[in-house]
C-alpha cells in the first residue's frame, strides 16, 4: 500500500525543512484571517522577548490595542501578569533569548499560566516578521496551530542544583587553566619540576610552588619538601628546580598560586551548597519492571580482585567532598555506577541538568535526539541525500562523549564495542555513537528499571565472530559458494 502524502501543514509540526515555493505558500495563508487550519491553542499570548523591553501579543478579538509594550523590571513584569489576566491568557510562548527570559518565565509560572519556552531556531523554517511586534504576533499565531515545539524545561526543584553544579563546573576549569599558567611561569624560568612530579597541583608540587613564592630558592631545601610516595627522588627534583629567578614571572606566580587557592575554595563551597541541596531532594522509588538488561542475556560474570580494587578506589582529582555516589542513587532510584565508563561526575551532570524523571521523552530514541547525538539527515523522496554534522553544546552530550572515550582501554563489553567501532567508524562517529549507546542506557536503567550487567569483552567478541561468520555464509550462498572450515 503506498504512503500517504503528508500536508504542508503536518511537515511544519514535524520541523522538515521546506522548500521556497511552500514557504511562500504558507506565507500566502498566514497573511489571511483564517487559514483553514485547526487551532490547537486557545487564548494564546506571544512574548518577544528583549533586554530594555518586552512585546506582548494576545488576541485581537479580547482587547481593543492586541499588542503592547512593557520594561524589563520586576514592576512591568508584574503588569505583565496583570494585563494577561484581564485579557483571559491561558498560555504564554515566548523564545530563548540569551538569559532575559528566565526572570519572565519565573514570574509568569508563579501566577499560573502555562508558559512554553521554545527554540527560535524552530521558527527560522517559517517566513516573514523583521520587527518586534510582528515577532510578537508571529510567535502566537504559530502557536495558535500548533506549529511550536516547546523546549525541555527542567523541574523547578532542580534549577538550584543545576545553578550550583554549573558553577561549580566553572571554577574547576578556571583552577585547570590557573594550572597551567603555573608551569608556563615556571617553564620560562627554565624550572622543570613538571617533568620530575606528574601532578603540579599535588601535595608535593603545591608545597613546592608555596615556598619559591614565599622566597625560598635553594633547590635541595625546596627538594625535602617532597611526599614520600613520589617516585621521583629527591636529588631529581633539586636538579629539575635549577632555573633564572626572574622577578616579573616570580610575581606572575604568585599571583596565579594566589588565584588557585581562591578557585579551590570556592570549589569546597559550591560543593557545601550542593550537598545541603542535594540532601533537601526526595528518595525516588526504583522502577521494577521486572526487566533486567545484560549485555546480550546471561548471568553477571564474577569480577577479579583486581577489578573490584580498581573500581572502589576514588578518584584522585576533582571528586567531591561528600558521598555523593550514595546521594544519587538515592534520589534516581538507580545506581548508574553499574554502567562502565559512567562515573559519579557524569551523573551528577545527567541529574541537574534532567533531573529524575525522563518522562518527557517518549522513547530512547526521543531522548538520543534531543542530546544531538541521533544522525542527522536530509531526506528526499525516501532517499537519504547527505549527513549532516549539527554543532550542539548540550552538556549531557558532552558527559557522555567523554564517558565514551574513557572506554578506549576498558576491558568490557561496553570497552570491546566501542573499539570496535572505533576501528570501522574512526574516532569522532565511533564517539557519538557510543555515546548514543549510553544515553539509551541510562534511560532503560531510569524508566525501564532494566540493569545493566557487564558480560566482559570476551563475550563481545565472540558474539561479534558469530554475526561475521553469518555474514560471511550469506555472501557465500549468494555466490553459490559454500563456506569449509580450516583444517
């Protein structure tokens, strides 16, 4: 039976991209009072949203000026509210322009309305509207006909953890790159500590850095300032702290020491603030669906001691100060540690930027692509024309792909499939691809309660032998070959 063809009008719901004569098609329409299409949304109000100013669209037929004007401060704000309910607003869409439309979405939602925050990029496939106040009204007549999406908004218990847990994110990279002015400072001073001790932001190295800023420069003093479980030796040491004692990049030195200690302090409190946030959250029930998920069926094979030593053992950098392996399972209902290559930090980001309930995603697949990480593709009369490569900056995507890469030399099933699309794929797609894997993953363990049970890379690859030799035995029957086992 052949495919019904899908309307112009069914195309914009779905956001596939039109060509230049249904653009103008359905310019044409919108122009008109009534362009025949089902209204989805009643009582809508469109907000163009700015940085001085706000433009307010609501029905013409509720009130005799449709659009107005309002500032940004909390008082206009309020007149905002005030103004939408004398004219019967149920629903208010507005787009996410830069961080102005946060404070309006907060005053909005605490008076009741039901407010869509949704992606300009959604719009960019529509025509017309240059000014703000036809923006205003475009944003609402598209609504009206449900031709807007809107965006994923995290619970409101959760925005005070993500706001934390950014910050957080924030000063860690500005102490890594507080690291490395430090070894670019001693590196002009000709002081090679970096190549004796592997860590500079270690005990020995941070103790070290302390006494030249305090005024000490006796390479053997500054040597017995090393810890005992550094290998190298102290008469290394002495001789990689030989260097040109310049007083501008002394003070340089200083001066980024200085910004270092400050980083890390307000790393332990962001943490401090996290853990009281992260205690007030509720315990969520773990799913039982009864499912369990392993690799590809089976039992959990038994771990070595060598493996189980490994993965009991903390993180040495940037792990946080409480247990917060602990907290996590507790308020996703769900230990995710299970899966290999996802560690405490990974959660953590999973947790506040999504909270703990994924039921906004249908489906894996829905979730997979609202992380970017689904392939994207221009489709034309059922035929793929080309791929392509979107740049997004979602950062569970960005958790996960680093999660990936740290499978290169794991030895797992996760580790065994990820070399080997590595090797047929190459590194970038091999990356996003299991990333993808991940994702899907994670959401069979949170919505599913599916858990995930290692089989180990032997396993991998002997299933992986299997489909080649099935694969093989096709073409050879195709051929009208017969495929002989070697003697």
């Amino acid at each position: 039976m052949a495919k019904r063809k899908r309307s112009t009008f069914e195309r914009l719901q779905r956001g596939e991209i039109l060509s230049r004569r249904e653009r103008k098609q359905i310019e044409r329409q919108f122009r008109a009072e009534d362009p025949g299409w089902e209204i989805i949304h009643q009582n809508v109000a469109g907000i163009d949203v700015g940085n001085e100013s706000h433009f307010v669209a609501v029905d013409p037929k509720l009130t005799n000026q449709p659009v107005r004007e309002f500032g940004s401060w909390t008082a206009a704000l309020q007149e905002i509210v005030v103004w939408l309910k004398e004219c019967l607003v149920q629903r208010v869409v507005m787009q996410t322009t830069g961080v102005y439309w946060i404070p309006l979405q907060d005053v909005l939602e605490k008076a009741g309305f039901d407010v869509a925050v949704v992606d300009a990029r959604g719009t960019k496939n529509l025509p017309g509207r240059k000014s703000d106040v036809q923006e205003c009204q475009w944003i609402r007549k598209l609504d009206l006909y449900g031709l807007l999406r809107s965006c994923f908004q995290v619970p409101d218990t959760i925005r005070s953890i993500r706001t934390i847990w950014r910050l957080r994110q924030r000063w860690a990279s500005e102490a890594a790159r507080s690291i490395q002015q430090l070894q670019k400072a001693l590196t002009l001073m000709n002081v090679q500590l970096a190549n004796s001790i592997s860590d500079l932001s270690g005990q020995t190295g941070m103790a070290i850095l302390q006494a030249i800023v305090d005024g000490e420069r006796n390479p053997w003093v500054l040597a017995k300032l090393r810890d005992r479980r550094i290998q190298a030796s102290e008469e290394e040491i002495a001789h990689s702290l030989h260097g040109n004692w310049r007083e501008d990049v002394l003070f340089e030195l200083e001066q980024m020491l200085d910004a270092y200690n400050f980083q890390i302090r307000q790393i332990e409190k962001c943490e401090l603030q996290l853990e009281k946030y992260m205690k007030a959250q509720p315990a969520r029930p773990p799913v039982n669906s009864g499912l369990a998920k392993v690799a590809e069926g089976g039992e959990e094979p038994q771990k070595s001691r060598k493996q189980k030593a490994r993965h009991s053992k903390p993180p040495r950098k940037n792990r946080i100060n409480f247990d917060i392996e602990t907290e996590l399972a507790r308020v996703l209902g769900a230990d995710l540690t299970r899966i290999d290559g996802i560690k405490a930090m990974t959660i953590q980001t999973i947790y506040s930027e999504l909270g703990p309930d994924l039921t906004a995603f249908p489906t894996e697949n829905h979730f997979a692509s609202w992380l970017m990480l689904a392939p994207k593709r221009d489709i034309s009369g059922g035929k793929v024309i080309r791929h392509l490569w979107v740049k997004g900056r979602n950062r569970v995507a960005n958790a996960l792909r680093m999660a990936a890469e740290a499978l290169k030399d794991s030895q797992s099933y996760l580790g065994a499939r990820f070399r080997s699309l590595r090797g047929r794929l190459g590194a970038p797609k091999a990356i996003k691809a299991m990333a993808r894997y991940l994702a899907c993953l994670i959401y069979r363990t949170l919505m599913k309660g599916q858990d995930w049970v290692d089989r180990g890379a032997a396993y991998y690859e002997q299933r992986r032998q299997q489909r080649e030799l099935i694969h093989l035995e096709r073409k050879a029957k195709a051929l009208g070959l017969q495929l002989v086992p070697a003697q």
